[in-house]
C-alpha cells in the first residue's frame, strides 16, 4: 500500500524520530521517498536519547536514503528550523509532535504527516468479541496479566501471563484510545490441548 508519491521528500523532526514508528511506515511503504534530517533536530534527538538516536536513524536507512541538511542554525528553534528546509526542498514534514500549530500559520502550505493520527487511521478496529493472535512477549502488572502488540498497538490479555513468549487466541474485551495510542485489553482462549499438555508435562517432571 502507498499512500504518498514515490518521489516525495520527508523532512524529519525529533519527535518523529524518538516515537520510533516512522521506521515502520517506510518499512511497509506506507510512505516512500528521500528523508531529510537537519543537523539540529540529530542533535536534539542524540540529546535526548542517546545512541538509541544513532540505531533508529540506521533502520530507516535500510528504507530510504538520508540526506542531513542546515548545519548552521545555531539559536533557531526546531519547528522553525524543520518547516524552512522543508519549503526549501518542497517536502513534507513528518512530526509526532503538537507543538507546530502556531508555526503553521506562516506555511500555510506545507503538507504535515503527524505520525499518531495516521497511527489511528492505520490500526486495525479491535471491536468487542473479535478473536486476535498474540504473542505474549512480557507478563503484566497484574499476576495474571500478559502483554503482546499489534502493529505497535499494546494489548493486554487476562489469564496471559502463563503463555509467555507464545502466540495464542485472544477474544478482544474493550479498547481505548487516548493522546498516547491505543490500548487492547482481551481474553486469552485455552490453546486446543493445552490441559493435556500440561499434564504430559506434569508426567515427566515426575519421572
């Protein structure tokens, strides 16, 4: 699926960067297209992530070609810095921030992708009842809880924490959607077998 021209360019801010899920959206060619870094928003992301910074610009790598830009903008703020390179090089910004509203009003033009609302448009509708499979890769706050994703959305199962790292059944209870993303919370389904399993196991620790 593509949802922007081939030949778009992508100018990215920190925010974007930091939530991580740009890398995914290039992954699946959701988006294509050349990835323009300023100098200062590498900074500010070094800043506040530290190498992690470096890993994630090097996963969209493997997706798009980068190109860093504006090396000498000391003193400008970020969101102005962003939105100039990308009236310059007639691209559109990626952002997974709320902060640009103000500045907007003096690129009327500019095309803004915000990451979370086209996470919310992308995810799949988890509607009261509907069976998903889940990989449970960590136990919850709860004893009984265990937690897996799908398509970055968190869903957390009753009764799975005994099925760590196993892919099972889930029946969806509710969802809610906040500022943050989406939360799934279900009910994991007993796995055909899953009673005799244990007790063939039960048999042979006893032996």
């Amino acid at each position: 699926m593509l949802f922007f021209k081939k030949e778009d360019r992508f100018v990215l801010d920190s925010s974007s960067i930091i939530d991580g899920r740009v890398v995914s959206l290039f992954e699946k060619k959701f988006l294509e297209g050349k990835v323009i870094i300023p100098y200062l928003v590498k900074t500010i992301v070094r800043r506040k992530i530290g190498a992690e910074a470096d890993k994630i610009i090097s996963n969209i790598k493997k997706f798009s070609n980068i190109e860093f830009v504006d090396r000498n903008v000391d003193g400008m703020v970020e969101e102005i810095c962003v939105l100039k390179t990308a009236k310059r090089r007639k691209a559109k910004v990626i952002i997974a921030s709320d902060t640009y509203g103000f500045y907007m009003k003096s690129f009327p033009d500019l095309r803004i992708i915000n990451i979370k609302e086209l996470y919310r448009i992308l995810t799949p509708i988890f509607y009261p009842g509907r069976i998903i499979s889940v990989r449970i890769i960590k136990k919850g706050l709860n004893a009984n809880e265990g937690i897996g994703y799908i398509e970055g959305v968190k869903v957390v199962v009753e009764n799975g924490a005994k099925f760590l790292n196993r892919n099972i059944d889930v029946k969806v209870v509710s969802m809610i959607q906040s500022e943050t993303g989406n939360l799934v919370f279900g009910t994991a389904l007993e796995p055909a077998g899953s009673v005799i399993e244990t007790e063939e196991e039960k048999l042979k620790s006893e032996q």
